[in-house]
C-alpha cells in the first residue's frame, strides 16, 4: 500500500493580509490558498502559469471553508494540502491552515479548513478537458485514498 503524500508550504501573514485590527480580513485567505495551489502545482512539476499557457486552467467550481481561528499580522503559518478525489475533469482539493509551532516541543492550532474543487477546463473558452495524462499522474501520489474515484 503506497502512502498518501500531503504537500505543506509555510507562510507569513503580512500586513495586506489584514484588517486595521491586524486580524486576517476572511477573503485574504482565500489568496493564501491560491498561492498554495500554485505552489503544489509547480512542486509537482506542472505550474499553473504554464498550463495557462498551454490552453489548460484549474478554475475552481466549489469551496467550502471552515473558519476556527484568528491569524494576526506577523503569524506563520502552514497551509497542508492533500486531494480527495480525482475526477475524468475534477480535482477535489483538501486545505489546513495551522499556526505554525513556535517551539519544537509545542503544537500547533488549527485555523481553517476548506475543500475545493477545481476543473481542467480549456483557456480561454472555459470547456471542460480531461485532466492530461502526465498532469494526472503527478496528481496521483496526493490523494489521500490509494483508489482513484471518478464522477
């Protein structure tokens, strides 16, 4: 049985980030988490700036957020990422914003949860695509199930 691989990427909430009380404005997280899925995209070897150009976007579809803790100005965090389902066209997105540890011994908290879902779909003509072969198969070592599940 092979193991789920889960992409994390560590970053620091900045002042455009904020609301004049230094707490997370709520749409900013939703920036962090598109940074996030470009970072996981190019890690897995597939930029989202390079599928644009080759005709290919992953708009998302669906989001589903779950807010349960304040970030303020200054924090790091990390954002995990993990996919739950892969489709013949759809990629089922899993995020977790944590606090990052301050200390090797102290955990960390859970801020956010949010579940996407984004489609291959031809640029600029918005036409679902399959998901290519080689996108696909980059994809495969992130779902968190060893089976993969179509619509």
């Amino acid at each position: 049985m092979s193991q789920t691989l889960n992409f994390t990427v560590r970053k620091q909430i900045r002042f455009h980030h904020c609301d004049p009380a230094g707490i997370v404005f709520y749409p900013q997280y939703f920036y962090l988490l598109h940074e996030t899925q470009e970072d996981f995209l190019a890690h897995i070897g597939h930029p989202e700036h390079a599928l644009i150009a080759s005709g290919l976007g992953v708009p998302i579809v669906d989001l589903k957020t779950e807010f349960l803790g304040m970030c303020r100005y200054g924090d790091e965090i990390d954002i995990r990422l993990s996919l739950t389902r892969i489709g013949n066209a759809s990629i089922g997105m899993h995020y977790e914003i944590h606090s990052a540890p301050r200390a090797p011994d102290m955990g960390s908290a859970l801020k956010l949860i949010a579940n996407t879902v984004v489609v291959c779909s031809e640029v600029p003509n918005g036409k679902v695509l399959p998901i290519p072969g080689g996108l696909r198969a980059a994809l495969l070592p992130y779902l968190e199930t060893t089976k993969e599940v179509k619509p």
